[in-house]
C-alpha cells in the first residue's frame, strides 16, 4: 500500500491548499467514517428506538478493537464519551476515608490535572512530581508514595513532548505491593506507539480514539485489572443493564457481571461506535496494524527532525524514546500557530511548544512544506 492508495479513502479531508500536521490531535477521518455516521441516522430511523441492539453491537466492536490493539480481553474495556467520565468515575471508587493521598505527576493532561487539584482544594492531598526528566520519573512517583496513597496516575507518554515514560511496569509492580492503585494514561501511545496493557497487571489503562486511531469524538475507553472489585461511587444505570427490571429493594448497589461493567456509564451518542467500528475495520483492510504505524510514524518524525537540524526541539531524537508528534520550543508559539495557519498549515501549541504531528496519508511533500513553513514563521520576530 502507497500513501497515494491510503489518500484516496480521505476524500473530504485532505485539500491541495492545506497540510494537517494535526496527527497528535486529530487525525482527518476516512470517508467510510462519514458512511458511517449516517448508518447510525439511518438504524436510528428504522428501528427507533429498538436501534440499541444495533448500538450495542457497534460498541463490542470497539471494545473488540481496543482489546486487539492493546492486548487485552473486550471484557476489560469500558467505554465512554471521554476519558474524564472514566476517570472520575475510578476516582470515586477510592478509599478516601481511610487514604487521603494521590499521587501524579505536573505533565498530566488537563484531564487528571485539572480533577485532582480541585480534589486538593477539598481535603485530598496530591503530590504532583515534576515529569522531568522522563528516565526517572517512575522511580521518583515510586517514591513520592505513602502508606495512605490510595493511586498513582502517569502517562505512558508526555502530552506536551511525545516523550515516552520508561519502567512504568516497575511502578505499577511497587505502587500495587503498598495498596495504591495505578492509572496508565496511554491516549499518546494507542495506535502510535509500542503499548501492551499485558505488560502492567493490575493498572488500569485509559486512552481515546480521538487522536491516532482515526475515531473521531466519544470514543474514549478504560481497561480495567482482572480481579478488580472497586464500586464506584459515579455509577450509571448502563453498570447493572442485565438487572433494571428486577424489583428494586435496599441491598446494596450490584455492578453488571462483565469486569469492566461497573465503570459503565448512562445513555449515550452511539454515533461514535458506528464511527470508530467502520475505520477500525478500514484500518484493518489496509493493513494498518500498531507495528505499521509505528514505522510510518518513525519515519515521519525522523524526516522532521532531520529537517529542525539545530532548533531546539523538546522531544527525544533517540527513536525509541519519542512517540508520534514533534515539539518544537519558540518564543512566539501562539504567533507561530496563528501564521501557519494563514498558509494552510495546521499545527497546535502548548506553552512556548509548538507540536507538529505526522499522520500516514501524508506525503513527504506535504511535511517538508510544512516544516519550511514552520521555520520561517519562528524565524520572524
């Protein structure tokens, strides 16, 4: 397959007048994701609301492809419209009352930053240990643990840098042997880079289609440990499905008997399972497996870097230390942004770092003129 044959699937998407350096954001979507969308409208029309068996389907297909790509059972996988419901969701199951101590790192993206400072502000303390460098960061989380940690949560890979996090197996071994639970944020790693959640039993593993599988929104998942019993505090009706017409008494609250069931949600958008299932299986048709865009995303960053030269560039140059964007340090980021986008370049920032991500149906073409374009625009004042 030639990135000419792959082009031809993302009809809507890739212009001339443009270059999207968004594959660490958001990917363009092929064609059959616009199918189906209106297959969804579609099932929706004809079966009202009967379509749920439909929808159903669609989501175990997700799951099935989750589990595939990150080597675990569809079981495992809960699903929800983004990571902060799943996240949430974990964090109320917590034993607040008896370990009042979370442990992260400060280059979390805002999903876990954001939910555990406002945590701190009501009684739960957090230690937020800096990501840098990267080589020792899981040693440095082991240690910032205490008796009364209830979890740790670290990414795989950082969002701002694509640097990925070595010896996290290490940490979830240690933080599990004190008590602590262990959330892998792996959204910079699916589809993109090496990440076998076999790898870290007893971790839960969070991640998104959003970015580098091509989804689009609402496709978002959790891998929950085996033998995991915690019950959520944030619980939806969708926990206990196979139950809702049983007489309702005061027992306790019961989740649904497939493991991940208990971090289910409410009612839903099943648009983006219909979505996320129809390119999951394009992928498959052409070939695109982990280890395919792997190379391709290797390759790519590699052509970036070598055309950066000297700049200087905060994600590692060493291969396997980087995931699948490049960023770049400037001093007019938002400027930088701004202007590329004026010549058809799509690009993002955070902080004084700009991030230019590859994608596999772009040409060589398109990245070199890209990262031209990029240079000039830092080179102004």
């Amino acid at each position: 397959m030639t990135t000419h044959d792959l082009r031809t699937h993302y009809g809507r998407f890739l212009r001339g007048d443009r270059v999207l350096l968004t594959g660490h954001s958001h990917q363009a979507w092929p064609d059959c994701a616009r199918d189906a969308t209106l297959a969804a409208f579609d099932d929706a029309a004809l079966h009202v609301d009967d379509k749920w068996s439909l929808a159903f389907e669609a989501a175990d297909a997700v799951r099935a492809a989750v589990a595939r790509r990150l080597g675990a059972a569809p079981a495992r996988v809960a699903l929800a419209q983004n990571t902060h419901e799943l996240v949430t969701r974990f964090l109320s199951a917590l034993p607040f009352a008896r370990r009042r101590h979370v442990v992260t790192t400060g280059g979390e993206f805002h999903t876990i930053h954001r939910q555990l400072r406002r945590l701190g502000e009501e009684g739960v303390a957090v230690t937020f240990v800096d990501p840098l460098p990267a080589d020792t960061l899981a040693e440095r989380l082991l240690a910032a643990l205490r008796d009364d940690s209830a979890a740790v949560l670290a990414s795989a890979v950082l969002f701002e840098t694509a640097t990925r996090v070595p010896d996290l197996d290490a940490l979830t071994a240690g933080a599990r042997a004190r008590g602590a639970e262990v959330v892998l944020d792996a959204y910079h790693a699916f589809n993109v880079a090496p990440f076998d959640a076999s790898d870290f039993p007893g971790a839960f593993v969070v991640g998104g289609g959003y970015k580098y599988a091509q989804w689009g929104e609402g496709s978002c998942f959790m891998v929950v440990p085996d033998g995991c019993t915690l019950r959520p505090v944030y619980t939806g009706w969708f926990a206990d499905f196979a139950h809702l017409a049983e007489r309702r008494t005061d027992a306790p609250v019961t989740y649904g008997a497939r493991l991940a069931d208990r971090f289910a949600g409410s009612t839903y958008d099943p648009v983006s399972h219909y979505r996320a299932r129809a390119v999951d299986r394009f992928f498959d048709s052409m070939g695109l497996d982990v280890a395919t865009l792997r190379a391709t995303s290797l390759r790519q960053t590699s052509r970036i870097l070598a055309a950066l030269g000297d700049h200087d560039v905060a994600t590692p140059r060493e291969p396997e230390r980087r995931a699948g964007f490049i960023a770049v340090r400037v001093t007019n980021a938002a400027a930088v942004v701004d202007s590329l986008r004026a010549e058809g370049v799509f690009v993002d920032a955070r902080g004084d770092l700009v991030r230019l991500g590859p994608a596999p149906y772009l040409t060589d073409d398109e990245i070199d003129r890209g990262v031209v374009s990029f240079l000039r625009a830092a080179r102004r004042p």
